[in-house]
C-alpha cells in the first residue's frame, strides 16, 4: 500500500533540516574568510588617527599662521606674506570639501581615496572593503586630482612657512625650548612630505593622463562634427564601468582599468 503524501509545511521544514544534515553540503558551501591579522586593526587605527590629524594640523596652521602675519619681521613680511594668504584661503575652501568626502565615505562604509575610509571599514565592520569604483565618473577623477594636489600643497606651503620665516626668527631671539620644539617641527613637516612623495607621483602621473584623455577627445569631438561630444557627455556624467561600450562599440575596459588602479593606489 502506498504510503500517504507528506504535508507541505513538513516538507518545509524537512528540507532545510536534511540539507543541514547532509555531509556534502556542508562541504560545498562557502568558506569562511581567513581572520584578519590584529596589527592590521593597529595599522588601520594610525592611519585614521593620521588623516584626522592631518586635517587639525592643516585648520590649526591656516588659522595661526594668519593671524601671526604681523609679527614677521619686515624683510621676511613680503616674502612670506603671500603664502600664507594663499595657504589660509586654500584651506577655508578645500578642508570642508575633504571633510564632507571624509564623513560621506565613513557613514556609508563606501571607499574613496584619500580618505582613510579603508582603514575606517576595516576598524568598524572587521573586514576589508571593496576598492574597485562600481561607477567612474569625471567628477570622481576630479575630486582625486583636487584632494591629492591639496594634502602635498598644504604640506609644502607649511614646511616653506616654518622653514623661510620662523626659523630665522627663533635661531635670532628664541629660547632653547622654542628652538627645540621649532626643530621637532621642522622634521615632522619634512617627513610627511617624504611619506607624501609617492601621492605626488601618482597624481603627477594621473593628471598628465587626464590632460592627455581631454586633449584627445577635443580631437575626436572636432573631427566628428561635436556628433562624438554625445556619448563622451554621457559617459563623463553618468559614468562608466569595465563592460560599458562608447562610439562605435568601443570597450571601455581599459579606461577603466587604467582609472581604478589609480583610485586604489592613491
């Protein structure tokens, strides 16, 4: 006699309980990912810790240099002058900007360079983040150009302030202490430049690329009539991915390629 139907809501709940069960299945799924090294977390806090002091140290010296302008000395007052005047207003405009991609990328656990937002995922979710852009945008090769030139510019400008003005000032009048700290100074400045030497190199390289891509597309828009302005806009502004196709089928993989390696070194 044949035996009489299982009810679907067994069923239900037989199914996943004898897929649990089974020795095969729990082989094939998926494995858990390797634990991640603990200097790693410490890594990740330092370079946290650096950006966020990176952006005081840069809004306490446009503030303070500013408003020590008068007490340089006369021959060192036309000299030093329009430096600081050109650091304090590149730091009013740009430290917001930063400050908004910085809070942007940390809330939404998305990464952006320059912005330790890697390191802030890894610390907040235990786990690494994903670097490759799912969209390249020209507004996103724009605000890496923006960011990378600020944080190497303001590092410069404040090691040419302390080196040209305030060192001859402290070795003429100050006490040891002064001098001391001066020359702590002086050496933390030179080393970040050093540690920014290859986010100079990169955005160097990057925007050489950049100047090049628009000079070719202004020939390609002249030699089409502005007929190829169309896709380029459209690309430029919606963006595009590794399999987007442009005027005349052509593959934007390599573009793509070339950009995100760019956005995951810097």
């Amino acid at each position: 006699r044949p035996s009489p139907p299982v009810p679907p809501t067994i069923m239900a709940v037989a199914q996943p309980m004898a897929a649990f069960m089974d020795v095969d299945s729990v082989e094939l799924s998926p494995k858990k990912s390797e634990p991640i090294p603990q200097y790693r977390f410490l890594l990740a806090l330092i370079s946290v810790v650096s950006h966020l002091s990176f952006i005081g140290t840069v809004i306490w010296t446009g503030i303070s240099h500013a408003a020590g302008i008068h007490e340089l000395g006369a021959g060192e007052r036309g000299e030093v002058k329009t430096i600081i005047i050109f650091k304090s207003i590149l730091t009013f405009l740009m430290v917001p900007f930063m400050l908004y991609e910085t809070i942007k990328h940390w809330v939404h656990g998305t990464y952006f360079p320059m912005t330790a937002s890697d390191a802030f995922y890894l610390l907040r979710f235990r786990r690494d983040v994903d670097k490759n852009p799912p969209l390249l945008r020209c507004g996103t090769m724009v605000v890496m150009i923006c960011m990378g030139h600020f944080m190497v510019l303001m590092s410069l400008l404040n090691f040419m302030v302390l080196n040209v003005a305030y060192d001859q000032q402290f070795q003429a009048s100050a006490s040891p202490l002064a001098k001391a700290v001066l020359y702590g100074q002086w050496w933390m400045l030179l080393l970040l430049l050093i540690l920014q030497l290859r986010t100079l190199i990169l955005v160097g390289v990057f925007v050489c690329f950049w100047y090049c891509g628009v000079f070719w597309a202004f020939v390609f828009c002249c030699m089409t009539c502005c007929i190829g302005c169309i896709p380029i806009y459209r690309h430029c502004i919606k963006g595009f991915d590794r399999d987007s196709k442009g005027c005349c089928c052509v593959s934007f993989k390599c573009v793509y390629d070339f950009v995100a390696w760019f956005y995951r070194t810097l």
